[in-house]
C-alpha cells in the first residue's frame, strides 16, 4: 500500500519493536519529498476486530508511551 502512494519503506536492520522507516513523497508530478517520515512496527493477529472502516487493535499503554516519544531520525 504505501509503494503504491510512491513513499520509501526502508526495513531496519536490527528490529527492536520497529520494522520500517518511511518518508512520504508526492506521488504525482515531481517525486518532491513531503515533510512527513514516521516509523512502522508490523504486527499480525488471527482475530481483527472492525468497527465500520476502523480495525481496533489493543496496544499495551508501554509500548503506546514508547512510540510516541521515539525521535524520528534519517
């Protein structure tokens, strides 16, 4: 999905609980790059819930903090 929007997903070597970087660029016209990058950790589960076009997702208050308060870099 997000190569279709033209945005780089760089896997990170060493995974501690973050598996890609991405940087978004336009995806029409010039590939000019879009001042948004964030970090995305994949995870897999036998039982998604769904609430119309939302998936609910349970995240553990420590990991939630950690994210949040991750610098972005590169």
């Amino acid at each position: 999905m997000l190569n279709d929007l033209n945005w780089v997903c760089n896997p990170l070597i060493e995974d501690f609980g973050i598996d890609f970087h991405v940087k978004a660029f336009e995806s029409t016209g010039r590939r000019r790059v879009l001042p948004w990058k964030f970090y995305v950790q994949v995870k897999g589960t036998t039982n998604l819930r769904r609430d119309g076009a939302t998936v609910l997702f349970n995240i553990d208050t420590a990991h939630l903090r950690d994210w949040s308060e991750s610098l972005l870099s590169g």
